[in-house]
C-alpha cells in the first residue's frame, strides 16, 4: 500500500455513505472543535442551548446538521494532531463507530502500516496507534478521511475487540446494506489468512453473530 502521506501514491477510494449521495469533503461550518473557533466552555454553553451536540472528543456539530459516517469521521480526526493526520487511517471500534455500527469509543483507534515511519502520539491526545500490516484494499474514505474499509474492520473487531462488544458491531456491520459487508465474506476472509493470532475465537465470534442463538419460548 502507498503511504497514506504520499502525493504520488494512487489515493483511496471515497467511500458514499447516507442519503445525499455526494460525499462531505469540507465541513462548511458545521463541526466546530474546542480550541479552534470556539473555546471548549462557549461550545458547551452552546450545546446547553441547543445549538449545537456533541459528536465525540471535543467535537461538536450544529444542531440543525444530521450526523453521518462523514461527520463521524471529520469529528474524530479533529482530535488527532495535523502533523500525523495524513499517515494514519481510523480503525477498529472507531471505524465500527463512523460507519454506524458502534457505540463511541473512549479512545480514537488509529492504525498505521508498520512500513511506515510515524510520530508517536503527543502525550494526552484521546487516541492510541496501532501498528500493523496493511493491505493495498484496507483503507477508504469517507468524508475525505482514512477509515479502514468495513471489511477490514470487521476483521480487525473479530480480532481484537472487547469480548461484551465483538459480536454486536459484527453483527451490526453485516446488517448494514449500505457497507456491503456480508459476515460470510469476512470469515471467508479469515480462514484464508494464516498466522492470526487468537483466530479460533475470532472464527467463533464470526459465526456466533451469524448465527444467534435461539431464545427457548418457555
């Protein structure tokens, strides 16, 4: 996969997702990030009088804009420092979450290919790095931002997630018409990868969100 940073890689595909058809690539005003425009207390007085909610982190979008993967995502990023934005892609229960499929995580997930030299993160910032291999496939955006494709998501939540959440988001994400990402496809996927450690419970997690079990009528 070409650096994320690189300007003469081939960039990922833009990812549409919801009902308008186009994908946001500008916020146009309508994600205000503490410290930016606004001070953390005056957007907090703000959302006290409704003008505005909070997406995740410092973040916060106008009241009068839905929320969407794009605005989910454009939100998250704001919290990541400038300086290493373009080398690192939003993954795991962060990508779950912009996509629709999970609740917001305590901390932005970021994934970043091990190939590939990456400032560590400034202390305090609400994110950790994760360094692993990535496939040219692996990456998309939405909203102009790198997320990992819903399929590389799902692996990765099989994976790693935290065992009350794993099966949920998975089940979550192969109910979604719009990413396309049937579970089969994933555990297709999995089988067919070698050395993943802890894959026996990842399989297990696949299959458990496919196929719920019955509740007994008493």
């Amino acid at each position: 996969m070409a650096p994320l940073d690189r300007v003469d890689g081939a960039a990922p595909p833009e990812r549409v997702l919801g009902t308008a058809g186009q994908p946001v690539t500008s916020t146009g005003g309508a994600i205000f990030h503490a410290g930016e425009i606004f001070s953390s207390a005056e957007l907090q007085g703000m959302r006290l009088d409704g003008l505005v909610h909070l997406v995740i982190g410092n973040s916060y979008l106008r009241s009068d804009f839905r929320e969407d993967p794009a605005t989910r995502a454009q939100a998250a990023v704001r919290s990541i420092p400038r300086s290493i934005r373009p080398r690192v892609a939003l993954g795991r229960s962060c990508a779950a979450w912009v996509y629709g499929c999970a609740p917001p995580p305590a901390l932005i997930s970021l994934v970043t290919d091990h190939r590939r030299r990456t400032t560590a993160l400034p202390p305090f910032t609400p994110a950790v790095m994760h360094q692993v291999a990535l496939g040219p496939f692996d990456v998309n955006l939405v909203g102009g931002v790198s997320v990992t494709t819903p399929l590389r998501t799902a692996l990765d939540i099989a994976v790693h997630g935290e065992e009350r959440d794993a099966v949920p988001i998975l089940r979550a994400i192969g109910r979604s018409a719009e990413l396309g990402c049937p579970l089969r496809l994933v555990e297709a996927a999995l089988v067919n990868t070698s050395r993943v450690p802890g894959k026996a419970r990842a399989l297990m997690r696949l299959r458990v969100a496919r196929h719920p079990p019955r509740e007994h009528r008493l």
